[in-house]
C-alpha cells in the first residue's frame, strides 16, 4: 500500500490499520498538533482457505511494535491475532497518551 492520509480528525478515539500480507510490518506516523509519533508493527501473515468459491484470505500474528515517544506515553497489544474474515471488528493494540 502506497502512502496515504488513513484520518484527519482531530477527536478520533479509535482507528483500523490495515496491514499488508506482502509485508512483515507496517509503519504509521501519528501527529498531534506538532508532535509526530512513528508507529512500527511487525507481524506474520497466513494464508488460509475461505473455500474453493471465495478463494484465500490472511490471518496475520502482530509479534511486537516498537514507536517513538513524542506524544505517546505506551502502547499494549491486547489480542495478538488478527482474523481478516472476523465479522467482529475487535481491539487488539491499545495507545497510552
């Protein structure tokens, strides 16, 4: 995926990061006012069967995030799993200001 603008908004409470299944980590720059915070996650990504019609999709593992700490104050991943075809759009990385 290309770079882009993901939100501008500034009371955003939550928000989904997609991960790539080309890749084995993905990086996000989060900027408050002027303070910028770069967010690193490195995951595994599995692909399995949906069936024969649909075809394949990734479940992807986060393995650790490592970031800077202009703004952000911790970072805690609550469900290291990540199940694309989940219908049930969960929480599983939690950010401390």
């Amino acid at each position: 995926m290309t770079d882009s603008l993901l939100y501008d908004s500034a009371k955003v409470s939550k928000i989904f990061i997609p991960l790539d299944p080309n890749n084995q980590s993905a990086s996000f720059v989060l900027k408050v006012q002027e303070n910028m915070d770069t967010l690193n996650i490195f995951y595994r990504s599995t692909f399995y069967l949906v069936s024969y019609t649909c075809g394949f999709s990734n479940n992807f593992t986060v393995d650790y995030i490592n970031y800077t700490k202009h703004n952000l104050n911790s970072i805690e991943i609550l469900n290291e799993d990540v199940f694309a075809e989940d219908t049930e759009t969960g929480e599983h990385i939690r950010v401390y200001f």
